[in-house]
C-alpha cells in the first residue's frame, strides 16, 4: 500500500510543480476575475466611461428636446448634445472621435418625426435599437396627438397586458426561483464540463507520456498496474480539487465584490446548499468515470500523438452530454431530458441540470447516483484489466483492437 502512496503523491506533486499547471491556473485565475470585472475593465478602456455621445441635428426645431426625455428613459448611458453646425462638420466630427455617432431628426410629409443616423461603424446595434425605440416611442406620442387621444387614454393603449404564470404542481418553482436556478446551473454546468474533459484527458496523457519514456516497464516490475491506475486518478482527482478551490475562492471573492452586477446577469442572488452538494457529487462522479476511461484508453497508445486520437469518442460523449443539458435548461422536464438523465455518461451534467432546475423527488437523484456508481465500479474492473495488459502494449496504433489484446494479455499474466 505504500507504493500506492508514492504514486499518487509523486503524481500529485510532480503535476502540482509542473509549469504547465502553474501557467494554466494563472491563466484561468486572470479569466475568472476578467469575466467578474467585465463592467469594470469595459469602462476602464472606455474613453467616454460608458456613455455615448450622440449629435443631434434637428432640422424640425422642435423634436430634440422630447427625444431626449424619451431616450433618457430607455438608457441613461446615451448623452444627446443639440448640434448647430451642418450635416457635414458634424460628420467631420465623430471621425475625430467628439462623438459616437450623429442623428437627424426631421418631420416628414406626414407630420411624423423621422430620422438617419450615422457612424463610423454599425455594428453597435445596441445603441441603435435604444435610438430607434425612442424615436418609436416619440412617434407615438405625436401620433396620438394628431388623433386627440389623451395622455391616459395612450397609455391604457400601451399597458402591458396581465399576464401571470402559476404552476400546479406542489412545491414547482415559480418564475423568479427558475430564472436564479437557471443561471446557477448554467455556471454550475460549464465548471463541470470543462474539469471533466480537462483532468480526464491530462490522466490519459501522463499514462501515455510514461510509456514513451519506457518509465513504465520500470514501474509495472515493482507496483501493479492496478495500483498505479487508480494512484494516478486520485492524484490527477486531488489535483483537479486543489485547481478547483484556487478558482473557486477567487471568484468567490470576486462575485461578493461585483455581487449586484453579476447577480443581474447570471439571474441569482445566493446558492443553494443542497444545489452545490449536488454539484460536488456529480463532478467527483462524472470524474471518476470518465478518469477510469480515460486512464485505460491512455494505457494502450505508446505514442503521445496517438493520445487525442484515443480518447475522442470519450470527448464527444461529455460534448453530447453537455450540449444535451443546454438544450435542457429551456424546457428541463421534457421526456428525452428525463431518460438521458439516466444515462451513465450524461448523468453527471444533466441529472444535475434536473435537480437545480425541477423539484424532483429525491429517489429520482439518488437513483442516477447509485447507477453512476455502479458504471463506475465496472469500468473499474473492465478498465483495470485492460489498464494492466494495455501498459504492456508498444509498437504501431491499432486503434480499439488493442482492448482485446490488451485482455488477452491479462488472462496471459
């Protein structure tokens, strides 16, 4: 047992010192704080602090000032300045940069405003869409004047209509409940997702990396294949934690610090306990399967080239299952949600998504744990027995055909 010891804490250690780690948890430190500071690092770069500075030529005389107290409403970001001089020196001055953009407003033949707006680019159609609506909105107005329609009789017109949602079953969630779970689950989702693939291709990538250096006909002569198969996994496993707590704590820090701006654009306020030790029970899960597979596809290439080729159905069944679960995050109690959540290789992301999303009856949960445990105690067995022939295996790639070779070489032993 203390050969297992060393091999985990020599895989532990070696991949804890290694650059490629260090480089990639600083990296991954610098986007997390990147993504919880964008409004910040947006306005840093931004020369005007956020804001637009749009012309305004009113040909009219008379549109400016109720089209800037419509737009004011609708974004207070967009500062409007009335310009004096021509369509052309106005120009000259947003490619100098004085402004964002220019807009002429005039009344057309119908006594309605209208109006042209021009920038050095049109790609800013957010900003577009806030100068077009409250153009819209003035329009109407003028529009309802011409008619005689009063301020109260307009705005009976334009009144959202009522329009409330109740769920019937007991303990549902309701709207609000379903907006923060949704964006919990869709963080929650890609953490899992990224760690799985990430920390499953790096086990099959040390195990291939050995035996192209010949470390391992040293190794497989003083511990056994088994050992160091499930040495690695806890290793690369513990590894995968400790990566996982740097990011955690500092986006932890980071989101506290940015709370009401990222709040507004994930959709929660607070996290549930039993939605994160949920989260936790999937990932450790959703680790040790694809780690198993992972470990014993690595054992039968020789070459590190051969790796990415090995293992890319095991990618493409954790991309089918995450593409699964976006699609499930809009309608999270479909039939083919619910069956897939049963699948041993989609549980982990989506039996997940189920359980931040729904209020499922625990049995349901418990149920896709015990069947991803059960998957996993037998690629276990299956994965040890082609883990210890596999190591054995050099030469040219021969694709799956090296798993029966791989057990033959077992039964051999």
């Amino acid at each position: 047992m203390n050969k297992f010891w060393i091999i985990l804490s020599h895989t532990y250690i070696n991949k804890l010192k290694s650059k490629s780690f260090i480089i990639t948890t600083i990296l991954s430190v610098a986007i997390v704080l990147g993504l919880t500071n964008m409004d910040n690092i947006i306005h840093a770069f931004d020369k005007n602090g956020g804001k637009d500075k749009v012309a305004v030529l009113d040909e009219s005389g008379q549109l400016y000032e109720p089209f800037k107290q419509q737009l004011h409403k609708i974004n207070k970001n967009i500062q409007l300045y009335h310009y004096n001089g021509s369509e052309t020196e106005a120009e000259q001055a947003v490619k100098k940069g004085d402004y964002t953009g220019v807009i002429q407003l005039r009344i057309n033949e119908e006594k309605l405003p209208e109006a042209t707006y021009k920038a050095m680019s049109i790609a800013d159609s957010s900003l577009y869409n806030d100068l077009q609506t409250g153009l819209q909105q003035l329009k109407t107005m003028i529009a309802a004047s011409q008619i005689n329609l009063s301020p109260n009789q307009l705005q009976k017109l334009y009144e959202p209509v009522s329009f409330k949602q109740y769920a019937l079953e007991k303990n549902a969630k309701t709207e609000e409940q379903l907006k923060q779970a949704r964006g919990l689950v869709y963080v929650l989702l890609f953490i899992i997702y990224f760690s799985v693939i990430m920390y499953a291709s790096m086990i099959a990538m040390e195990v291939a990396t050995e035996k192209s250096s010949r470390v391992m006909e040293i190794l497989i002569s003083s511990v056994s294949p088994i050992k160091q198969m499930f040495a690695k996994i806890l290793g690369i496993g513990l590894l995968s934690l400790t990566q996982l707590a740097v990011f955690l704590s500092v986006g932890y820090y980071s989101f506290n610090k940015n709370m009401e701006s990222l709040s507004g654009l994930f959709g929660f306020n607070q996290i549930p306990v039993a939605t994160i030790c949920y989260a936790v029970i999937f990932f450790i899960l959703g680790y040790f399967l694809y780690a198993t597979l992972a470990a014993f596809l690595g054992s039968l290439v020789s070459r590190i080239e051969d790796v990415q080729q090995m293992i890319t159905p095991m990618t493409m069944l954790i991309v089918a299952g995450f593409m699964i679960a976006m699609f499930g995050l809009g309608k999270p109690d479909a039939p083919f949600i619910t069956i897939t959540s049963y699948i041993p290789f989609f549980t982990p992301m989506i039996m997940f998504l189920r359980v931040g999303m729904l209020n499922i009856p625990t049995w349901e949960a418990v149920i896709g744990i015990v069947i991803m445990l059960v998957t996993i105690v037998i690629f276990a067995i299956i994965g040890a027995r082609i883990y210890r022939g596999g190591v054995l295996i050099y030469g040219k790639f021969n694709s799956y055909k090296d798993i029966k070779k791989a057990l033959q070489l077992t039964k051999n032993e």
